[in-house]
C-alpha cells in the first residue's frame, strides 16, 4: 500500500475530532431533561455559552473535508473498477447531509438557549419542540443518505471484493456503531453520557479509521480477498 495515501486516514481522524468536540460542546452539561418530547433539550443546555454553538459548527467545515478525503481515500481497497464506482457515488451522496443535520441541531439548540435564557423556558421548550417536530423528517432522510456507503463497505469487505482481509468487514462503522451504542445504555444518566451519545457516530469514525490506519501501516492488505473480484 502506498504509505502516503494510508495517512490520509489521519486526517479521517482529524475530522472525527473535529465533528466529535463539536458533538460535545453541543451537549456536555447538566442532564436534567426540560422536555418531554426531547430528552436534550436539557438544564445544561441552557447554561452552555453561544460560543460554544457557534464553534461546535464551525469544526464541521474542515471536519467534513477530512473525512471526505480519508473515505474516499478508501476507494484504493476495493479490487472491482465497477465496485469502485459504486462506493465513490454512494460517498458523493452520503457527505451532502452531514452538514445540514449539524446546522438542524446546532440551530434547534441555540434558539431553545435564546428564549430559556430570555426568561421563558415554557416557552423555550415549545417553540424548539415545534421546530424539531416540523423538521425532524430531517434526520431519516440524512440517514438514508449517510447510511450506504458504510452498508456497502461492509458487503465489500465481508464478500472479499477489496484488498483487505474479510475480517475487517467486524471493525465496520455500524458494527462499531453498535457495540458503542451498547456501552452508551450501560451509562447512568449524566453530563458525559449526553456527549458520548451526540457523538457516536463521530467516534465509531475515528476507531474505524484507526483500525485501518494500523491495517496499512501492518502490511495486511493485500493477502486475503484479492483474487477473482469482478466488481
């Protein structure tokens, strides 16, 4: 493997770091719930500074840059011409929502610490619990976009169409999605268990892109899976 082009995964976990602080100055602070429809709608929220906010999405901006460059740096695994076309478009698709859910989030949590902190917390919560209910067909649709290029890694990797052994197909984002997910339910409700949980998704990325950082950095690609891939 070209040792320059394994670094790129570096920068993948420079864009988990980005998007993970930012996952965590949105969130870390006092647990206690002030809605009943969106458990983050929290005391702590209202206690965050803007600044905060407003930094937590301004680390998207070379967040999504970095994982853009380290997923499509992932396109050099995969043996078939017409499986690596596949992945390539299926990533064009599923980094355009990235963005635009941080905003939803970002934007949902300044208003409800605009108006709590207005001295109306009542209100706070009705009017952010109508604008997330509004728009929160967001979420789903994103999902359904960011979601396949990850599923198709995963079929790639477990079929053996890329130069990595079949076994990483265990060290895939969803799976480590999960069993993070399942660490997240044996958590007591505090300040740390809402930054864990806003940041799953970034810290699944970062211990996937560590992973084959060291797969590469190993010599490991290359053996098992190569031989007899169409596409």
């Amino acid at each position: 493997m070209n040792e320059t082009k394994n670094h790129l995964l570096l920068l993948g976990l420079l864009g988990c770091l980005c998007y993970g602080a930012g996952d965590w100055l949105m969130l870390y602070g006092d647990p206690t719930p002030l809605s009943t429809s969106y458990y983050w709608l929290t005391q702590g929220v209202l206690q965050i500074a803007p600044w905060r906010n407003a930094l937590a999405m301004a680390l998207a901006f070379p967040g999504i840059v970095c994982y853009g460059v380290a997923l499509f740096s992932l396109e050099r695994y995969i043996t078939g011409p017409r499986a690596r076309t596949a992945y390539h478009y299926l990533n064009v698709f599923g980094l355009t929502p990235w963005m635009a859910l941080h905003l939803f989030y970002v934007m949902a949590l300044y208003l409800f610490w605009h108006l709590g902190n207005a001295g109306d917390v009542a209100l706070a919560a009705r009017t952010t619990e109508a604008l997330l209910d509004h728009l929160i067909w967001l979420v789903p649709v994103s999902e359904a976009l960011m979601l396949p290029p990850f599923v198709y890694w995963l079929y790639l990797t477990a079929a053996g169409k890329t130069t990595l052994p079949r076994r990483t197909a265990a060290t895939n984002v969803l799976v480590i999605y999960g069993v993070l997910y399942g660490v997240k339910m044996l958590l007591p409700v505090s300040a740390f268990r809402l930054g864990f949980t806003n940041g799953l998704m970034s810290e699944s990325m970062a211990v996937f892109f560590v992973v084959l950082y060291v797969v590469g950095r190993g010599g490991v690609a290359g053996g098992e899976g190569r031989a007899g891939i169409a596409g």
